[in-house]
C-alpha cells in the first residue's frame, strides 16, 4: 500500500513539474529560429526519437527496409540531395503513418508499406515528407505550436518526459498548415519527377485516403496529419500535367508477391 501511494505521489509530482514548466514559458512568442542551431536541432530529433524508441520497436534487418531505404535512395541520388543527409528509420507500428522528426529523419511505419497499394504510392508519401524535410517545415512547426523557448528547454535537457512525449505527438499526428501541405505536394511532384518515379502514386495515395477515412479511421492516423486529401490529390494532378514525363515502373517483391495472392 505504501509502495502504490509512494508511485501515485511520483506521478503527481512529475505532472506539476510539467504544469510548471508550461506555465512558465512563453509558448506563442519568439518565432525566429535563427538562434537554433544546426547541433541543437539534430539533439532535439534524438529525444524525439528516443521517444518513440521506448515505445514502438524499430525494424533494422528486414525487406521492408530494403525497399524504403532503395526508394530513398532514388529520389535523394536524382535530386542530388546529400547521401546520408536524410536518415530513414522504420518502425513496428500497424498505423497507416510516416512523419519527419528534426534533424533530417523520416520515419515510416509498417502499417503505411502495408496500405500502400504500389511502390510509387509510398515513393509518393516519402517525397512528400522528405519535402517538409527539405523546405524546413518540421522546425518551423513546432516552433509554431511548442514555443521555441520551450524547444530549447528540451535539447538542454530540462524537458520531462511528458513534454517530450507531447511534442512528438505534435509532430506526429497534427496537421501542418495548408500553405506548407501544398507546397510539399507540389515539391513532391518535382522530386519525383526527376528520379523518374510516377507521381500520380501520390494523387492515388490521398485520393483513397479521402474515400477510406471513415470506414478506418483508427488505423489511418495519416489522416490527421493530410487534411483536405480529396482536394490536393487534384491538386497534384494539375501540378503532373505541366510537365508530361515518362517514367520507370518501380518493381519490389513486396508488391509482386501481394499481387500473386
């Protein structure tokens, strides 16, 4: 009994020393991002990703690996876009999701492999994400929503666990805001095109999301974080149509196999 009251009072604890913190600092003010470093930003993404780390398992050996880590590797190589620069990680989780962390990470989960219906549809969300990634939408993000005074108490290592947990739950499951959607949309268009990869998948992608949604809404936490998919998978059509291209089929055995059952 004492060991119950002594943990109820530690879980007490740790929430008024969050309360606290909130309270304390102004969440809304100071949006320059100028006095956050490059260092700073890539020590933040490793919290966030310790985070996740402790709650989900990461998949470092499997085919699903091979096929993200290729299509990464295509759209990055055609963009001339750094090797190495955007660090790709996979995760064990059935939600249909994939989000950028800062410092450069895309994380992908099974689930998302698993609803897309062709390479080119998950090409087509990773280009999306790489190009948040890219136009520096991550950052801008949570500065926006978090406070980037609250940002810097978390790389210091000030931040509870809670605060971190928050902050990756924003990131991971809240929208950006409709200008930054439609600019990555249209910018993923373009890095698909240059590595020849059919950008259509994408279209495809929030098209079925906007006809699915209700009837899966647990699983497709995607949803949450692309709004208005209908509309943008237009959008993207539109975009496509400017410049007619020919481009490479993409052939994996993950999809090879499914279409044999």
């Amino acid at each position: 009994m004492k060991k119950a009251i002594f943990q109820l009072l530690i879980i007490v604890a740790a929430f008024l020393l969050t309360w606290f913190l909130f309270s304390k600092i102004n969440f809304t003010g100071h949006m320059d991002l100028d006095g956050f470093s490059t260092a700073q930003e890539k020590k933040l993404g490793e919290l966030l990703l310790e985070s996740l780390s402790q709650s989900k398992d990461e998949i470092k050996h499997d085919s699903i690996n091979q096929v993200v880590n290729n299509i990464l590797e295509k759209i990055t190589t055609a963009n001339k876009i750094e090797k190495g620069a955007i660090r790709l990680r996979v995760f064990d989780d059935q939600t249909v999701n994939a989000f950028a962390l800062p410092g450069d990470q895309l994380i992908i989960f099974t689930g998302l492999v698993d609803y897309c219906k062709t390479p080119e549809e998950l090409a087509g969300v990773m280009a999306h994400e790489i190009a948040h990634i890219q136009k520096d939408h991550v950052m801008k993000k949570l500065v926006k929503e978090v406070g980037i005074s609250m940002l810097f108490v978390i790389v210091a290592g000030n931040g509870s666990f809670e605060i971190v947990s928050e902050v990756l739950k924003t990131i991971s499951s809240r929208a950006f805001d409709r200008d930054q959607e439609s600019e990555a949309d249209i910018y993923a268009v373009h890095l698909l095109e240059k590595a020849k990869i059919n950008p259509s998948g994408l279209s495809d992608f929030l098209f079925r999301l906007s006809q699915e949604s209700d009837d899966l809404s647990d699983e497709l936490l995607i949803i949450s974080t692309h709004p208005g998919s209908a509309d943008r998978s237009v959008a993207i059509l539109d975009e496509i149509k400017k410049n007619p291209s020919k481009y490479k089929e993409l052939h994996y055995d993950f999809w090879e196999h499914r279409s044999e059952d």
